[in-house]
C-alpha cells in the first residue's frame, strides 16, 4: 500500500471516510474515475436468452463474449467516458435519428477499462461493487466471466478475489444488455424479454452507477442497520460481521463509536466482546441510548457517524436521531416527526435526468434538494421507480423527507400462475429488487415511507401480503404502504384492502386508517371556483380517523427553464446525450417568435416567458397548499409532480434540469410555518359586485392566545379602499390550520387591481401577515356602434351584445352591412378563386371579426390567399399543458398586459375551455400560446391587413365566457385507471368569465381603429 490514507466511497460497505488507523485497512479502488470506452455490439443475440435472478452459480451460466471475438473492443463507439454513463448519453441516435425516441439503442453494448491493482492486495479478500447497472450486466474481469446480474437500478456485489491480479494490469468489461423501457411514467404494463415478463423500468442502457473494488481481510463488516426508535435519542445498531475464514473464530473485540458527522465532538464510545463467529454471516445486536444527541428534522438535520471496527476493518455509517409515525390526537390521525406534527408537501418525481437519463450527478442531486426546500416542500416521492443513493444523502444533510417506491412492482395476473418458470423468475426479480432498495437506503434519516404500488387496480395477492412481511422484517421501523391511491370514498369498505399498510415496530396488517387519493388532472390554472367558503374549497376534508393523503394531485404542464438549460449545456461544450438537442431547438424557437413578433418589450428574454409560464402552476400549487393546510384534516398533498422531461411530465415543478420554473416565492410562501391566509370567493369580478372574504391562520409555531385581526383593501397605488377589525383566538398546539374570521363583504368600485391584506396583531406588534388580490373590470362599450353585423346561427353573440345595448343585425348571406362582421358559429361559404362578398367587403375597408369557428375561417382565408395558415394544434392539457400570453395593445384596454394568462384570464386558461392555437406566419399576433414540447409557438389572437380593412381571428374562448355556464368541470385522468369529471361547483356561471366579455367588446372596437 503506497499511503495509509485511502479515499472511500459509499456502495454496500464503503464510506465516504479518510482512512487514517492502522487498525482500519479496508482499502478500495474506485473504477468510476478511470476512463472506459463504449462498443455497440450490433449483431449480438439475447433476445431468447434464459435469465437468472440471484443467487447464481457463475460457472453453471452461457458465456457470452464480444460478437466476432474480443477484437471487437479495440474499436469503440466511444471511447474515455467516466461512470455513471448509458449509450444514450453518448451515442444517442446511432442509428442517424434522433427524432422523440428514435434514437434509442436496444440490445447488447460492451463497457471496458484497465486498472493497475496494487501488490499489497494479494491475499485479500477482493469484491467488486457496483452501485447499479440496467439492464442486465455480464461482468468480465481478465477475459474470464466472474459476474451477472440483471436486478436493475440496485446495488451487488461480485467475489473477483480468483480473478485479479495485484501488482498489474486487470482488464474489466461489462455486457450490458438493454431489451426495452420506457420514456415515461408508466410502470404499469410489464416488459417481455423472450419467454419472460420483466419490470418496467426506464429505458437506458449502461453502467448507471458507481463501481469500485474494494480490499479487506477475511474477518470484515458486511453491513450496518441503525434502527431508529419510538425514543428518538435511542437507536438499535444490526452490525452483520462477516468470517470468510474456513473455521469460526473465538471471541473478537467490537468497538463501536459515534461521533458528530460534521465535528470531532465523540459522544460515544464502546468495546464489546462478541463470541464465536461462525464462517460466514454473525448478526450482533446493540442499544445505544444518547439524551445529548440532536435530532435530526427537516429544520435542523443533525447527522452523526457510527463507526464499528472488528479485526482489521472499519466500516462507518451515516444516520440521524430521529422518529416518524402516526399518532391519534383525539380522534385524528396525524404524522408526527420527533414528537412535532408534521404536515407533508411532497412533489411525484419519476426520476429522469439529464445526459445519462437515469442517474443524477452529485450536483444535480444537490439541486434537487434545494430546489424542494427552497419551494419550501418538506418532502419529495421517488415515484414509479427507485431512488438514488446521492439523492437521499443531500435529503440527510439539507434536510427533506423522502417517500420510495421501488418502480415496476406489479402482479401481471393474467399471465401467471404460482408453478411457472415465468412466475417464479418474476417474482423472485420483483421481490429481490425490494429486498435491495430496503437494505440499500434503510438508514437515511430522511426516508420515512415505503410504498409498493403506484395504483394498482388490484387487491392484493398471497405474493404482495409475503413481500410486505418481507420488507417490513428488512426495515420494521418506517411506514409501509400496499398501494398509493386506494379508493373513491374514505369510508367505503369495498375499497378497505387497497389501503392495506404496516405501521412502524409493528406486523399487524391494516385495512383502514391510511387514505391516499390521486387527481392527477389539473384546471390549467387557479380560479375561483377552488374557494367557496368554509369548509366549502378544493381538497376540503373533515375524515379524521385516518391519514388523509391527496397523493398526486393537480398537474398543470408548463415549459422548462429553456434559457438556463441551454447555458448549462453550451458551458459543458457538448451536446450530445438523449436530449440536449431538443433543448437547444426549443429555446430556439421561443427566441425567434419573441424578437420577431413584437414581444420582446412584453417578454425581453426567453427565462421571462418560461418563469412567467411555469408562475402559473406554482400559483396554482401554492393556493391548493394553503387549502389543505387550513382545514388542519389533510395530513399529505403531492404536487404531480416533480420533474419534466424532454417528452411529457411537463406537469413538473421543476424541469429535468432541476430549475424550478417560476420564481420560487410565489409558491414557497404557501409552505411558510406561519402566515394568514385571505381567502376569496371571486377574485375576478364585476365592479359593483361582491367578493366576501374569509381569514385563516397557518400555524406551525404554537402561535396562540387573544389578538385582533386587521384587513386593509388597497388599490394598486396603495390607497385605502376598506378595512375590517375583528378580535380573535388563536388555538396553537396541534392546530395547524384555524379559520379566524368569515363573511368580510368587499365591493370594488373601480377598475383593477385591489389587494386584501392581513394582518395579526397584539400591541403594537405585528404577528403574522397575509394577502389576496382581486381583478376587477367594468364593462367598457364606449366606442362601439350598432353599424355592423353578426353572423351567427346559435344567436349567442346577438343576446349577448343586447344585453350591453346594442341591436346588432343579424348577417346570413351576401355583402356584410356596417362596418364589421362578428362571426361565430357560422360557416364561411365561396370558397376557391372566385370573388367572396366577405372579403371584397373587408378589401375596401372593414373588419372582419372572428371569434368562433376560427380553424374553419382559418382555411377559409387560407384558401383566399388571405392568411398564410399551416394547421392548428390543440394545446395540452395536465402533464403535457399549454399556455396562453399576450402583449400590450389597445385590444386589451382595460385588461391585464405584457403577461402569461393566469387566474385574471381564468376564463380562457382552465382546461375545460376550447384550447387552440393556429400556426400563422402572416398577420400581427397578440395572443401567443405554447403546447407541451413542440418547437413552435402558434397564435391565439392575431391581426391581418387585407386590403384597406382588416380581419381579427382568435381561439379564445369567447363564446363560452358568453353563455350562461352551469357548472364549471375539469376532468380528471387517474394515471390512466379511470376518467371521470370533477365537478368543483354547479350553484353558478364562471362570473370570471367578464374578462372575456370585455376582450369581446374591444375586438368591436379595433373596427374603428384605422390600420
């Protein structure tokens, strides 16, 4: 050994730990940094293969070498690449597409390096551990088969000690065979690799972790399970010691020690003895109790090391002093950390990442965290597939809650039976994944709940109930879940098994008390038919007797942070990986249309235009936040979701980049411990209407005792409109959500904006504040004239513009009387080469106003040679999205400008409205709007000369903000277990809907504005 002092990394025994004992000699290698080439092996055959699950017998297994012989290696596809790496990463599009997924590689690749072992490790006992792999890898030390697994995504370890050669050069290679996956959130259907069915997973092929080899004597630490305890200063330490000598050992000293992670401070100390180790695993068990130790919290995430040290190795663990569960607090269910409530704000990750697809780099890990806190979540859910290990180490150090599932963990009933050799192979795949994932994270302080199924539309089997034991005797100390999403109705007794669970320290299975709810579909934005009153709003719950868990709820899709992506991607000088060049193109289309169609003084950058988008949703998310919090029921809300990607899952908070997409205090300050929150019943309005107004108290510092309540209304220049007083009590402890006061009448009386502020108040000392803005428009008809006409068949437009005063004709065939023609549902006729009475009418010097029908009119003046129209594009909706934004101009008098459509413009936003956008490349656009991931933006709104007149066409929604609407619904998409409608209220019309009331009466009179 050339120095005493060997750096250690974590993977299945190894620590991040400068050696420095001449007691420790535990000495490791790490083959990650070393450079490795990659070599497609095109003409390999695997498709029929028969496969193995551990434990395997690696003399009785097919020995597959490179196709043609190992020369195949001496001409790589790539070559110098570092681990993690996948052949997407480096050689998407190998084929010469690129296209979507077009460019993904499915088979056999090779990955190879060479590595110097030092002489002093003859005689030791030589593991080779891999972090993970996917899918299945044939490891080759020297030429020689020595390994294989195919339990994706999960750490093994390999016996090379017969292998290796210290003192030379070793050469290593890995099969890697990648037979299929996914690009995208389901896990749900399972794979076929010839006779066999395999777990879902993402579809990337390589080494997707850290490898290293790793030296120590025969007598060594194989594992470390600190189990934390209902007492959070007490652990319980599982230390498996390993003698791989052929006979037991007699007594051996144990030392165990822990000291602060970050610090020399030593707060423990201890030599035991342990007697007869037999030849292969020894189990020994030991309590410690610590009162001086600091609890780990997401508040305060105070890590200590344990380090225990046998013969000559020294193994050393992380961990946290900390207990998470369930306590009954007269009559409800609630989560507790440390003896503190908590109330969880997760996010649905499903694990994408850039350049490598499937495995974050360390920085990108730490971005992640931070980016959850800085959103003021204090949770996050690895979902439909397994976590990271770097991800959950920043978790443990900056402190987040996680919640993992293992991915892919289904029963595919109809193709099983309990006696195959498919079922047998499935099941022991799925369950030795678990059994991984368990034994590989189990001592993160900041995970806290297992779950084996993402909705899952079965019961569960004789097989889950033995894999839940299963798990549950890994790891007895965390919530377990059966399923996420488990039924309609709280109470509803048929649905009692989907809820299935196991508590902490405890093997009783429970049909009732865990309550998990998915509605995945979002509105498209927040609008006012999320808050009626009290106990009256969206996500409202009153079932206290169990957990209640809004688990993935509300997806509303927004574009990534295009511009911060493309910097990222330029500074690393490469743009190659499975989507780089997708970025690239999708800034570029965004930057073009914003300096080329007068939106730059509206947007200046592309980030303006993305932050601006992705607002939005955090709105949305933050205000749904505040209603669980102050019904102090719900115990868990999941944004859906977490990540986007280059394909879907736009619903994403944050991109794949981990940027958040908005401007992280629009959101964070809805996840503050303490605030007031103003809630309104209409935030658009009428002037001369009424918004009543209720005040509740987020409270999650005890804040308690008499105050007096203070609500100011100010116009935009800070003039006071109105103030309320009242005096109120505010409880503390437990409750974490308190109305304060209901029924404030607010009346606006002039146009825009009005903000209610809250204040709390004791003395002269100010305890908590809070706020909610209003809009408010009168509708405007100076300017506008009886001198037109409408073409209608549904009189809509008629019985609206009546009721503003005018009587406009009604136009059905010929040349239009008046000065414009406002066109709804009406088909346009004289269609070809020939002359039109329309548009000879507008060519000398009217106005054309289109607001329903627009694709069909689009054609039609298309077919004129009037509009350069190349299709439409319905914008998406849920975790695809698309957005609406507009720029200054007198169409919008009166109206917000130079903004992304949010809840002033509910009216068009919500996914229930018809959503359209048109591809024109002729005319002045005004509206814009974006969908999921296409490269384009399209126009919503657009102005085109024709002759001396003009002719207006838009999307909108106009005729629906026009009719009387009953109920407002969004529907609502179960991951794909079921549709159905969510009817948020049916008492009344969308009174939001005066905005496009008035765009309507502003489209009127641009008529009279002259080109």
């Amino acid at each position: 050994m050339k120095s005493a002092i060997k750096k250690i990394f974590v993977l299945t025994g190894c620590v991040l730990l400068l050696v420095t004992s001449m007691r420790a000699q535990r000495a490791c290698l790490n083959l990650s940094e070393t450079l490795w080439n990659i070599t497609l092996d095109r003409s390999a055959v695997w498709q029929n293969d028969s496969l193995y699950v551990p434990p395997v017998n690696i003399h009785d297994l097919p020995v597959h070498i490179p196709t043609g012989g190992w020369n195949l290696l001496d001409t790589p596809d790539k070559i110098g690449v570092t681990l993690p790496a996948t052949v997407e990463q480096h050689l998407w599009g190998w084929n010469g597409e690129t296209f979507g997924v077009t460019g993904n590689y499915v088979g056999v690749s090779w990955f190879d390096t060479k590595i110097n072992v030092p002489a002093d490790w003859r005689n030791k006992r030589i593991v080779m551990n891999v972090a993970s792999v996917r899918f299945r890898a044939e490891i080759f030390v020297n030429k020689k088969l020595v390994g294989y697994d195919l339990v994706n995504s999960t750490p093994f370890a390999v016996d090379v000690t017969p292998f290796i050669l210290p003192g030379q050069e070793n050469v290593i290679a890995f099969r890697i065979t990648d037979p299929n996956g996914n690009f995208n959130w389901k896990d749900s259907q399972v794979y076929t690799w010839g006779e066999y069915r395999t777990n879902p997973s993402h579809g990337f092929g390589g080494i997707t972790g850290k490898v290293e080899l790793v030296a120590t004597d025969k007598l060594y630490i194989g594992d470390v399970f600190i189990k934390n305890q209902p007492d959070p200063h007490s652990i319980e330490v599982e230390v498996t010691a390993c003698n791989e000598t052929k006979n037991p050992m007699k007594a051996q000293k144990m030392l165990l020690t822990v000291k602060e992670h970050k610090g020399e401070k030593v707060l423990y100390r201890k030599e035991y003895s342990v007697e007869n180790l037999v030849v292969g695993e020894n189990k020994q068990t030991f309590h410690i109790h610590l009162p001086v130790a600091k609890l780990w919290s997401t508040d305060s995430p105070h890590l200590y090391d344990l380090s225990v040290s046998v013969g000559t190795d020294n193994y050393t663990q992380r961990f946290g002093f900390r207990w998470f569960e369930v306590k009954d607090i007269h009559g409800d269910k609630q989560f507790f950390l440390n003896g503190k409530r908590i109330v969880l704000r997760t996010a649905i990750s499903w694990s994408f990442w850039p350049d490598n697809g499937i495995t974050p780099s360390d920085e990108l890990a730490r971005r992640q965290v931070e980016s959850a806190k800085k959103l003021g979540l204090n949770m996050l859910n690895f979902h439909r597939t397994i976590g990271h290990s770097n991800v959950l180490d920043y978790a443990d150090e900056l402190g987040l809650l996680y919640f993992e599932e293992p991915g892919g963990n289904q029963y595919p009933i109809s193709h099983f039976n309990d006696n195959n050799k498919q079922s047998k192979f499935y099941f022991a795949y799925r369950n030795e994944k678990l059994v991984r994932m368990i034994k590989r994270d189990r001592n993160h302080p900041s995970l806290v709940i297992y779950n084996l199924h993402n909705e899952r539309g079965a019961w569960p089997q004789v097989q889950d109930y033995a894999q839940m034991r299963m798990a549950h005797s890994l790891d007895p100390t965390r919530i377990l879940t059966y399923n996420s999403s488990n039924g309609e109705n709280p109470e509803n007794e048929a649905n009692a098994r989907f809820k299935l669970h196991l508590m902490p320290n405890d093997t009783t299975f429970y049909d009732y008390g865990w309550y998990d709810r998915h509605h995945a579909g979002g509105p498209g934005c927040y609008h006012d038919n999320l808050y009626w009153g009290k106990d009256n709003y969206h996500r409202f719950s009153d079932h206290k007797d169990e957990i209640i868990y809004w688990g993935e709820d509300g997806a509303i899709g927004t574009p990534p942070r295009l511009q911060l992506i493309r910097d990222e991607i330029l500074q690393s000088g490469t743009t190659s990986g499975w989507e780089a060049m997708d970025y690239m193109k999708w800034y570029d289309a965004y930057d073009s249309f914003l300096k080329h169609n007068g939106f730059a003084k509206a947007f200046p950058t592309v980030d303006d235009l993305t932050r601006a988008m992705g607002n939005v949703a955090f709105y949305y998310q933050g205000r749904v936040i505040e209603n669980i919090r102050i019904s102090n029921t719900v115990d868990a809300y999941a944004v859906n979701g977490w990540e986007s990607m280059k394909l879907e899952n736009h619903s994403g908070i944050v991109d794949n980049y981990r940027y958040p997409k908005g401007d992280v205090e629009v959101m964070a300050r809805y996840n503050q411990p303490l605030f007031l929150a103003v809630k309104m019943n209409r935030k658009v309005l009428n002037v001369g209407d009424t918004t009543i107004v209720d005040t509740y108290i987020v409270n999650e510092k005890n804040l308690k005792g008499n105050y007096s309540l203070q609500l100011i209304a100010k116009d935009a220049e800070g003039t006071v409109l109105a103030t309320h007083v009242s005096s109120v009590h505010v409880k503390g402890g437990n409750v974490y959500g308190q109305c304060l006061q209901i029924g404030w009448n607010f009346v606006p009386r002039a146009t825009g904006y009005v903000c209610i502020e809250a204040k709390l108040v004791k003395g002269k000392k100010t305890f908590a504040t809070g706020d909610d803005s209003l809009f408010a428009v009168s509708l405007n008809t100076k300017g506008i004239t009886a001198n037109g006409s409408i073409a209608d068949t549904t009189g809509v437009l008629s019985n609206f513009m009546k009721t503003v005063g005018f009587d406009i004709p009604e136009y059905k065939e010929g040349t239009p009387s008046g000065d414009y023609l406002l066109v709804g549902a009406f088909e346009p006729t004289q269609w070809g080469s020939g002359m039109s009475d329309i548009m000879e009418w507008v060519y000398k010097g009217h106005t054309l106003i289109i607001v329903d029908n627009a694709e069909r009119w689009a054609e039609f003046l298309a077919d004129k040679e009037v509009l350069d129209y190349r299709g439409s594009k319905k914008l998406g909706t849920a975790w695809y999205g698309g957005n609406f934004f507009n720029r200054e101009h007198p169409i919008f008098d009166g109206l917000p400008v130079n903004c992304v459509f949010n809840w002033e413009y509910q009216c068009f936003a919500t996914y229930n409205r018809h959503r359209v956008g048109l591809r024109c490349f002729n005319g002045e656009t005004l509206v814009a709007c974006v969908s999921d991931h296409k490269k384009e933006v399209y126009s919503a709104l657009s102005v085109i000369p024709a002759g001396r007149g003009k002719i207006i066409i838009t999307t909108l929604d106009i005729p629906a903000c026009i009719k009387d609407v009953k109920a407002y619904t969004v529907p609502v998409d179960l991951d794909g277990m079921n549709e159905s409608m969510n009817t948020f209220n049916t008492k009344s019309e969308n009174r939001a809907n005066v905005v496009g009331q008035q765009l309507l009466l502003n489209l009127i009179k641009e008529s009279n504005r002259s080109l």
